[in-house]
C-alpha cells in the first residue's frame, strides 16, 4: 500500500495511528506530496479528485479517501474490529465520537487555513472566530464523555478525538484547553504516550 501523505496533517496521523494499531504500519509506503487549499497537487489528484491527504493507493490501483474510509479499510484488513464495532449502541457511539473529532479538525483547519493560506487583505476574521466558536463548542462536548473514553482497546472515536487534542497542542499552543477541559486532559495525557500515538506525533516539514 502507498499513502499520499502531509507529516502535519492530523487526518494523516489518524490513519497511520490505525495502521500501527492494527500492526501495518510498515506495509504501507509514504509518498510526498504538498496539499494546498488552493494550488492542487498533480500527484495526488491523479489519484483523488479532491486532491487532499490522507489517500491510499491499494496494490491492485484502487484508490481511498478519505481518512474516515482507510481507516476502516485498515480496521476490517487488519481484524481490529474494536476499532469500528459492528453492531449496536458501541457502534454508533465510536462513529458519532470520529464525526466530532473530525468537526474539531475541520473548523481548526480552516481557522489556520484563515491566516496561513488567505492573504492579508482579504482574510475575515469574524470567520475564524466562528470556526474557533466551533473549536470551543467540540471541546465542551468532548468534556462530557471524557469519563467514558476508553485508551486500551480504543475505537475509531478515541483516535480522532487524540488526534484532535494533539492538532490542537501542535498548531493552536494559545488555546488554553486544557483549563476547561480538566477531565479531557487527564485522558489527553494517557492518550497521547499510547505507541501509536508516539510513533505518529507531527513535526514541521
């Protein structure tokens, strides 16, 4: 397998955190490319129409995106079905836990997207104080189901919601989450020094 990756981005990270927990990691070949909101990157559309990280090349040429989807091929592939639970309430739970761990990383992306990718003149900042409003909104309801999220045996919520809290560690130090999520930030800490997660952290490229 080939990933079409970005060392920074947190939708990269949460595949290959399912990748190392599902013992793949290293069948799996990293390809640079240079996702931009604006200027396409030829490599990876040749592969996805959207032309956005992360995508996985099979061996056979086909190709999937977007994390929500090679994360579960990861899971089915690998046997990890604690990962996605099939059926049931603890199904439903894990996917509503990555859909709010994705909102998370959508807004926040965006609100630096704001600053780093629009120029000068035209950025709005009533915008990015909106998707930080949706920031904040996320972390209240994460704060909520802190007690219950799990570090052994983790679902697909839990990795997106680690790979949350560590996007915002890395690109939003100002973010004083921690201070009003106490309960988040006691999981945050066990959370983030599981291998997967170590072994994953993101670094400036």
């Amino acid at each position: 397998m080939k990933l079409l990756y970005a060392p920074t981005s947190p939708f990269v990270r949460k595949v290959m955190v399912c990748a190392h927990l599902t013992g793949q990691a290293d069948q799996i070949e990293l390809l640079d490319s240079a996702a931009h909101p604006i200027r396409r990157d030829p490599r990876i559309a040749a592969h996805n129409p959207l032309a956005k990280v992360p995508t996985l090349i099979l061996d056979d040429g086909q190709s999937l995106y977007d994390s929500r989807v090679i994360c579960e091929y990861l899971a089915s592939r690998g046997g990890a079905r604690h990962l996605f639970p099939a059926t049931g309430a603890a199904r439903w739970t894990a996917l509503t836990r990555q859909a709010l761990g994705d909102g998370l990383l959508d807004a926040a992306l965006l609100a630096r997207y704001e600053l780093t990718a629009r120029p000068v003149e035209v950025q709005w900042p009533a915008w990015r104080e909106a998707l930080l409003t949706k920031v904040d909104a996320c972390l209240v309801a994460i704060e909520a189901v802190a007690r219950d999220l799990a570090v052994d045996q983790a679902t697909i919520g839990e990795v997106t919601i680690g790979c949350g809290l560590g996007y915002l560690d890395f690109r939003f130090p100002e973010l004083d989450w921690r201070g009003q999520c106490p309960q988040a930030a006691r999981w945050n800490e066990v959370f983030q020094w599981l291998p997967a997660m170590q072994a994953t952290r993101p670094y400036d490229a």
